[in-house]
C-alpha cells in the first residue's frame, strides 16, 4: 500500500528461483481425483511418491505445483 491514497502499487520484480508447491490429501481415490480433474486442468499426471504409490498432481496458471494425496491409511 501507497501511503495515504491506500493504492496498492505491484513492481515488476524478477521471480525468485523457488517452486511454489501445495500439498493436499482428499478423501478420494487416486483415480476418482485424476478423472475429476482430467479436461478442467491442462496438464493434471500422475507422479511417483515411493515404490507403487502414485499421487496426481499439476501446475496451476500462477505456476503453483498442486499435489493431491488419495485418501489412504
């Protein structure tokens, strides 16, 4: 914020060099999550996360890395 005038003033400034990452674990399938997604979000995968365990994930349009967890014990 802008002094008095309480304008809110975004500088271009370079992006720094980290991911920004969110993780989320719902109470769904693995597949059920990856079919929910699949047509809304461009580039939703599925990715290793251990030996046999997969995870779906994306990159949102801000660039963000989303993982969703499957609902497991």
């Amino acid at each position: 914020w802008d002094g008095p005038n309480a304008r809110f003033i975004r500088h271009a400034e370079p992006l720094a060099m980290v991911q920004n990452h969110v993780a989320v674990r719902v109470e769904m399938g693995r597949e059920e999550i990856f079919a929910s997604l699949e047509g809304r979000v461009d580039n939703v995968r599925y990715e290793p996360r251990g030996p046999g365990f997969q995870i779906v994930c994306f990159d949102d349009p801000d660039g963000n890395f989303v993982e969703i967890f499957p609902g497991f014990d």
